[in-house]
C-alpha cells in the first residue's frame, strides 16, 4: 500500500490518501472536476500528468495517442507518487510568447513560419497550435516540426493566404522577422508514435495542413520506420501545390515512400491527378487492412477519407483525423 501523496492542481495541494483515486481525493476536498461513470467508459473525467507519466491502469480505456500525452483517467488513478495535474480546458488557456527567426515563402500563397519560443512548448510532429497576433487574434496551425526539435524551442509552421482571412494576410504582409507572436495549446492526434515500425501509414492532406504530414513524416523517418508511407496532398489548383521537388527527394532517398500530388481542379497539368483525393486513394489503395490513417483536412474531406478507409478494412482505431477550418 502506498503513504498518501499530494496533487498539485492550479496550484493547490491536495492530499490523496491510500487507496483513493485522483477524483475521490480531489472531490473529497471540494474540487469541482468533471466526472460521470466512475467507471473509465465515458472519460469524463480525463486529466494529464504535467510531471511524468501516470500509473498505467489509469489509462487503460484511452487511445494510444492521448497515453503517449499523459493523459489519464481520474476515477482510476490511484498515484504511487506526487503529480501535478491538470484538465485539458486549463491546459489550452495557457500561452507562451515567440519570436520570428525565419518567415520563407513555399509558393505564392504559402508562408513558412520559424519560432523561436521563449520557454519549452510540448509538441508532436503533426499536431496542431493556435498562433495568436498582438491582438490575441489567430487560427489553429498543424505543426511541421519534428518532434525533436521541441528540445530547441523552435517551431515550423505553414500559413496559407486564404481569402477574406485577415489573419492570413497579416501574416504574409505584415508580420515581420523579429516579431513577437503567442501560442496557444498544442492538440490532436495527429502524431507518429512508435512500436510498430512495419505498419503501413496513410497519410492524406489539403493544401497548407500539408505540414501536419511534414512534421508527422519527419518523426517516422527518425524512428527508422519501414512500412510503405504513402503521401496524398490534394489541392485545388496547381497554385497550391508546394514543396514537390523535396517530397521527390524524399521518395528518391526512402523507397518505402511516396508522394502522391492530387490537383483536383486544374485538369491541364501532366504527371498529377484529376480525380477527387479520396477518388484516387480509393483507386490506388482498394485495400487498407492492417493501415493506420492520418488525415488532415476541413470536416468534408477528413470524413469522406474516413468512410472510405474504413470500408477498405482500416480498424477505426487506427485511423486519426484533424479537423481544420477553411476559413
């Protein structure tokens, strides 16, 4: 049996004696959290771990992808040491501020972001952030970067000129290097995590959640992953589409990848396709038992691809879709 611990939670201490949950201790001493079953199936009352992982019972029911981010069950932790904890909703309120080191143009409408963040942001190759301008004003970005290099404090992100955005355009036209911008919560499972470096990945973007795959791609590649890696990036005209001459290089260096460019719109150009993208993973792939699916796009798109990896034989659970706005 363990000595009673204590939780650290918006910074209060609360203690948790032998033999009581997370929840319990913190319900005990009249700590509003959500909860509801108490019995790990309706997750209601799923916290993160700030300072390690948690007890592995604790996050028995939850995706491998929220585990891989110290997210556990309160109603079934029973903690070995102290924790500091927190909901997700405090996590998302925090922000941190960033400095513009590089601002590169990819194409004509796509803007390449390098921050620099002055304390350590938590990140996996592929989720998402919330950049935010001087005015507290932005848009959720997937993120570019590797993983690794959380440990730089630097950030990649791909910002598209979007019409009637004015965001966007302040990015493109205003912002300048040296310029302080914030960035809220790190989200989504849209990350590669290792244990099972044969399995084939799916990966399926639109326009600039290109990135998502950047950084996703990136993470795979130092894991030595060496399942087939298939790329779909589907934009609507030719000017959208963007880093095809490194994408190539890739598919020259790593055999198991592949690059897929799919112009919906423009049916003029050669040596890409003219079908909807799902249409053409669907003509490519007719089966995808045993894959696992990444899809980055707006809730049409990311659905349709969904449906459609499913009915190929992908298990629901190996599929992982993030739903970004169009606006």
């Amino acid at each position: 049996m363990y000595a009673s611990v204590n939780l650290l939670y918006k910074g209060q201490v609360y203690q948790c004696q032998p033999d009581e949950t997370v929840l319990d201790a913190l319900l005990r001493q009249q700590v509003p959290v959500p909860y509801s079953c108490k019995k790990q199936t309706c997750l209601s009352c799923m916290m993160r771990s700030l300072n390690g992982t948690p007890p592995v019972l604790s996050q028995r029911n939850l995706k491998e992808t929220l585990q891989l981010q110290n997210n556990f069950l309160a109603c079934a932790c029973y903690p070995d040491r102290d924790m500091e904890i927190a909901l997700a909703q405090d996590i998302a309120e925090t922000q941190i501020t960033a400095k513009v080191i590089e601002k590169n143009r990819l194409s004509d409408q796509i803007i390449e972001l390098v921050l620099e963040c002055e304390s350590p942001l938590e990140f996996y190759g592929g989720q998402s952030v919330l950049l935010l301008n001087y005015l507290h004003i932005g848009k959720k970005l997937s993120i570019a970067s590797a993983g690794s290099t959380k440990s730089k404090d630097r950030i990649e992100l791909h910002v598209e000129c979007l019409a009637n955005n004015c965001f966007a355009k302040w990015v493109h036209e205003i912002l300048m290097i040296d310029d302080e911008v914030f960035l809220g919560s790190v989200s989504g499972d849209m990350f590669y995590f290792s244990g099972q470096p044969n399995q084939a990945l799916l990966l399926v973007a639109w326009g600039s959640n290109l990135a998502a795959m950047i950084g996703l791609m990136q993470d795979a590649f130092e894991n030595n992953h060496s399942g087939e890696i298939c790329l779909f990036h589907g934009v609507a005209s030719k000017d959208q589409l963007y880093l095809q001459a490194e994408l190539n290089e890739i598919s020259d260096y790593f055999p198991n990848f592949h690059y897929i460019p799919c112009i919906e719109g423009d049916t003029a150009l050669q040596n890409v396709q003219h079908y909807s993208t799902d249409e053409i993973v669907a003509k490519m792939l007719p089966n995808l038992t045993g894959w696992k699916v990444f899809v980055c796009g707006n809730w049409v798109q990311t659905h349709n691809i969904q449906r459609y990896a499913y009915l190929a034989g992908a298990d629901m659970k190996d599929i992982y879709l993030e739903v970004m706005s169009i606006y």
